[in-house]
C-alpha cells in the first residue's frame, strides 16, 4: 500500500519495498508511463499524466498538471542521499 501525500493540487503516492531486487520485479510488471499494468486504462483519472519514478527500493508516482513540479521530484528522488 502506497503512503499518500497532497502536495498543493498535486498528489504523490510512495511505495516502498524491502530492497532494489523487489522494486525491480514489480516494475517489469509495470507500464512505466501509465504507471500500471500493460494494457490497462489510467487508473489514476481522466486526462492525468502520472510521472513515475523509481530509485533503490523506493517507486513514487506523482499525479500533477505542473511539469515544472514533476521534473523537480523526480530529480529530488534520484539524485541519492548527499555526498560527503
């Protein structure tokens, strides 16, 4: 189950897994650009681009009209825990 958060008028769904290895089998189950099985509608509303991101054990998927917002979060997820 994913850990919602509104942020605005823009929501981001995180889910987190046990390690890299599951986050890779879920998303070879995944149509990255819908964010959901292949083949199946957008489950995430009429006319909603998600923007789906993946890093380590972590998959967000970022529902917003603003893609100023969803390239700053998916640049914010990936760049990794700061370095020394």
């Amino acid at each position: 189950m994913p850990v919602a958060y509104i942020l605005g008028r823009s929501r981001l769904d995180v889910f987190i897994y046990p390690n890299a290895a599951a986050v890779a089998n879920e998303t070879s189950k995944l149509d990255t650009t819908l964010a959901g099985p292949p083949g199946a509608p957008n489950q995430w509303g009429v006319g909603v681009q998600p923007t789906f991101v993946r890093t380590a054990n972590l998959i967000a998927v970022f529902l917003t009209d603003n893609p100023t917002q969803s390239e700053r979060l998916s640049l914010a997820l990936t760049a990794g825990p700061p370095q020394p």
